[in-house]
C-alpha cells in the first residue's frame, strides 16, 4: 500500500484492456469511414457546382458592365458535353479574346452539360447555349450525390440535388 490506500499494482489499465479499446475503436473507425468518404464526395461536387455558377454570374455581370456578349466555354481538352476539364469565360473573337477567368478541373468531379457548345450571355442577362449541367463523383453514379445546376434563358441559375432534372 502506498500513502493514499492504493495497491501498486492497482493503478492504470493492463495490457488486455488497452487491446480492447483499441480494437474497438478500430471497428468504429471502419463503420464510419464509408460514409465520410460519400460526404466528402457531395461536398467536392457542391463545391465545383458553385464554382460553375459563379463563374455564370461573373459572366452575366461583366456582359452588363461591359454591354458585349460574353462567352462561356469548355476547355479545349473537352468534347462534345463534356466540361469535367474546366472551362473559360471569354470576352472578344478571333485575335481579339481576352480570357476573363478560367477554371481548373477537379478530376474526381464529372460534368456534363446537356447541350453541346458555349453558353453566352448578352448585355441584358439573356443566355443562349445554356440549360443543365449534371455533376457527379467521377468514379460512381449514385443518384444521392449527383448536383444538377439549372440555367433559364433568362440567366437566373439554380442547383438541384439528388435529382437529374431541373
């Protein structure tokens, strides 16, 4: 016994309940996991969905401000309706473009945009190209973490989650 009434050997955890714990707190890591990654993939593709309208709004804003037609398109590494490797937001033709902002791809986010081409937007906000834009985790396409950005041709943007349609 020592000067409070405890026994030496009584004092902190033995090697066996150390183990327990440990194994224990390994099997709830493991069940927790699966469901962080899915959060983290919802969250990737929210964040490049408000990239997108972001980059819709800064378009439609410099059109105004401007008072020319500016044009939002995929990066030259995209076909058809695929704009998974970014896109740009230019202003001008020909010799005279001038690249007002370009954004970098997520290559764990797939885009898709319903109709092939560039989108642009006229001094007044109207848009012709535009509609739907579906994105999803690259590698899966569970239907709960698809994020659909809806563009009217009055240029108004809205996001949809976990649906495919606007």
């Amino acid at each position: 016994m020592d000067n409070n009434g405890f026994c030496a050997s009584e004092r902190g955890f033995t090697l066996i309940e150390m183990m327990v714990v440990i194994v224990l707190m390994a099997v709830m890591l493991g069940l927790a996991l699966p469901s962080f990654n899915g959060h983290i993939e919802r969250r990737r593709v929210e964040g490049m969905a408000r990239a997108l309208m972001a980059s819709v709004s800064d378009a439609r804003a410099e059109a105004a401000r401007r008072g020319v037609k500016v044009t939002m398109q995929q990066r030259s590494e995209c076909l058809g309706r695929d704009w998974s490797c970014g896109w740009e937001t230019l202003v001008g033709s020909g010799e005279a473009v001038e690249i007002l902002k370009r954004q970098d791809p997520d290559g764990r986010v797939a885009i898709e945009k319903s109709t092939a081409g560039a989108m642009s937007f006229d001094p007044m906000g109207h848009s012709t190209g535009g509609g739907r834009f579906r994105l999803r985790p690259a590698d899966s396409s569970g239907s709960s973490k698809i994020v659909v950005v809806c563009l009217a041709l009055g240029g108004r943007v809205r996001l949809v989650r976990g649906s495919d349609s606007c």
